[in-house]
C-alpha cells in the first residue's frame, strides 16, 4: 500500500471516529461537519481506486 492509500484510508477512519463521537455528544453541528468531511474522502477514494469497507456510517 502507498502512502497516498494508506494516509487516505487513516483519514476515513478518524473521521468516522469523529463522527460517531459528534453523534453520542449530539452534536448536531459538527455531525453535519463530519459527514460532509466523510463523503469528500470516499468521494477522493473512488476516484483513485482506493476501495472503502463498508461502515454502515
């Protein structure tokens, strides 16, 4: 794996993290902030061929 991949992929993760962590906080604000932040990064994914497991997020 690439360090392009690798950092990709270590992004996605945390914000998942954040996100989940915004949502038991409810935070409704940075929720939003997250999930925006989160489709960007998939979306960056897809378009590099980085394959995303499934999160259920």
């Amino acid at each position: 794996m690439d360090a392009f991949t690798a950092g990709l992929l270590q992004r996605i993760q945390t914000t998942e993290t954040d996100l989940s962590r915004a949502r038991d906080e409810g935070d409704e604000f940075l929720v939003e902030v997250e999930l925006g932040e989160l489709d960007d990064l998939r979306r960056l994914a897809a378009e590099h061929g980085v394959e995303v497991g499934a999160t259920g997020v």
